[in-house]
C-alpha cells in the first residue's frame, strides 16, 4: 500500500521522483481498505491446468499481506478438455458471462498451447479478443502472459511474433530500463526469469507498436512491457508464475518424448538452470536412455528427486515484487464498485499520472 503525503517532508517528492507510491491527502481520504477481486483466465492444456492455477493463485496472494483478494478462475469452451479438467472447470471455475455481469479489478490471462503456426487459426482466438476487449473497457488492467502477450499484440497492436531458430529455454538474467515506473519500483535492477518459448515478440516491435519495454535481457529478449498508457495492459514473455522444477518437469517430458519416438533429438539442457552435479547426473540418464533404445529395453527411471534438491529459485522474489505492485497500483486506482473501471479522478488515458502523453522519456 502507498504512503500518504502528509506533509510537505522533501523525501516524499524525492520518493515520488523515484517511483515509490505516494498518495496526496486528498486521495488517501478516498480510499477504504477492501477486497480486490481478481480474474485468472486458465487456457493452459490440461495437464499444466491445475498447477498454472496455483502459481498465479501464490503471485497473487504472496503479493501482498493487507489487500483481500478474491480470485476468478475462468476457461474458454472452446478449448478441448479431457474429462478430469473438465469436472474440474465444472466444480470450481466461474463461466466469463458471470465474471462479466459481476465485474473484476483486474485481470490474469495465462499461455496456451497451440497446434499451428498461426495464432488466428486457433480454437481460442476469437473468444480471447472478446475477453481482451472487454476487460479494456471494464477491468482497470490486465495482465497477459507468454502466449497471451503475443496474441494481444497480433490482434490490438498489429505485431506478429516471429518463429525463433531454436526454443528460447532456461533462466536468463534481465534489467530494468525504466527504473522509475510504479510497476518495478523497489524490485532488483536486475533480476531472473525463466522463459519456454518457441517465438518472439522484439523491443523493436513494442515500441513500433507506442509501447513501453520495462525489462529486458540480452539473452531472452523483452520480458516486462506495457501499453501506451502506461498500465491498463501489462505483458509478460517470460515465466516468472514457474515453480522452482518448472523446467525439469518440462525437461523431463522431453527426454520422455524422445525416448517414446515422438521427437528426433535428445533435448538440450534448459540454460543457466541445471548446476554441473546436475548435469552429469543428467548426461549419465541420457547414456542409460541411449543404450536403452539401442537394445529395445525399458527406459530408465527419471532421477527427478535427485535433481530438485539440487536446484534453485532465482526469481520468484522479484516477480513477487513486480505482482505486488501491479496489484497496489490496481487498489489505488481501481473503483469501489468492481462494475466501474477507475476512481473518478483516475484519467483512462493516464491512469497512474505518468505524463506519458508527451513521451516515455518522463520515465527514463
């Protein structure tokens, strides 16, 4: 939550200068503490279904310890699922017609697997746009991930992503490139995320498109931006939601694949996420799993317990940090009543008051 201004204390203005939330008097008065009520729209496959739910159910709830928070979870119908999602989506999930009458102070839209090379073709195309377009007019911001954050950009901002020579994988260090915007204020200037992505939307094309790239990495490319406004759309390229065997899951699926036949090579080693004890536990796997095939026996067992214990989470703080204060920024500016989008002194065209108008060099 924000400090309040209180008096004229010179620190508050050098605070403000520095991106730190710090609220006039006046608009402290308007605030009560209250819930926020938060929509999480899941378009991950069914085996990533539950386990995407609680990493972002963990952002949101580690984010901070004084708001209340109510979380929305909302699918597609277009999207196939298997009998178990399905009783799940069932039992638990809202339907978007709810969600919709009732109102959110924000929003949550995950990846998705995808079957083609193009994002149009695909079974959640069209009822993403309408949820997008919804929640731009009715949701004070949204934030979008991987997949989402490249189908936002194709069918809002016209920049299609483009295929990469080989998947982006692994754990890569970035840095922040506007250290005064509300959103990374407080969070390390440089920090990991991790990434799982076969395609690629380029800082050149954000900003071509009049947006903001907050993060990047040299190795990665963009991970944090957002809209022209400054806030009402937040994307993310990067992971940051993953568990700490996020990746040895995924490692593990792949050697299972190649070992089923179902892809041509042995995987590569996700970078900068294995250690060296790691690795060579890893490549003796790959020996067994070679000779395995080779004499049409079983595949060996998957050390997976022995790999976790030795693996390490550099990034969850800071994507902490980064959730914290989206979801602070939301409560300060979002209205009461969870129909209406923003306080009656908030600007749509500049929520948080940055000036943007006259360029993003206000925040450099």
């Amino acid at each position: 939550m924000p400090i309040v201004a209180h008096n004229a204390l010179p620190t508050f203005a050098r605070l403000r200068e520095e991106g730190q939330q710090i609220l006039a008097p006046d608009l402290a008065l308007q605030q009560d503490i209250r819930e926020l009520h938060v929509g999480l729209l899941n378009m991950m496959p069914d085996a990533a279904l539950a386990a995407t739910e609680r990493q972002f159910f963990r952002l949101i709830g580690q984010s901070n310890q004084i708001a209340q928070f109510y979380v929305h979870p909302f699918s597609l119908p277009d999207l196939k699922r298997g009998p178990e999602a399905s009783e799940h989506i069932g039992r638990f999930y809202e339907s978007f017609e709810k969600i919709r009458e009732e109102g959110l102070d924000a929003l949550i839209i995950t990846g998705a697997n995808v079957t083609g090379p193009e994002l149009a073709d695909e079974p959640f195309w069209r009822p993403l746009i309408e949820v997008v377009d919804w929640a731009y007019d009715n949701v004070c911001s949204t934030l979008c991930s991987c997949l989402a954050t490249h189908a936002v950009m194709q069918f809002r901002y016209g920049q299609k992503r483009q295929r990469l020579p080989e998947k982006r994988w692994g754990v890569f260090p970035h840095r922040v490139l506007v250290r005064s915007h509300p959103v990374v204020s407080n969070v390390n200037t440089r920090f990991d995320v991790p990434h799982s992505r076969f395609n690629d939307i380029s800082r050149e094309q954000f900003e071509t498109a009049g947006l903001h790239v907050l993060a990047d990495s040299e190795g990665a490319g963009v991970h944090l931006a957002v809209s022209p406004d400054g806030f009402r759309q937040v994307f993310f390229q990067g992971h940051p939601e993953y568990d700490m065997i996020s990746l040895l899951k995924e490692y593990k699926r792949e050697v299972k694949r190649f070992a089923a036949g179902a892809r041509s090579d042995y995987p590569p080693f996700p970078e900068n996420y294995f250690g060296l004890q790691a690795r060579a536990i890893l490549d003796e796997h790959r020996a067994h799993v070679l000779e395995a095939m080779n004499r049409g026996g079983d595949t060996p067992a998957f050390p997976e317990d022995r790999i976790a214990t030795a693996l390490h989470n550099t990034w969850h703080d800071t994507a902490e940090g980064v959730v914290g204060n989206w979801m602070g920024l939301v409560y300060r500016v979002t209205h009461h009543d969870r129909t209406r989008t923003f306080m009656s002194h908030v600007s749509p065209d500049d929520p948080l008051g940055l000036g943007w108008g006259e360029g993003s060099d206000a925040l450099s």
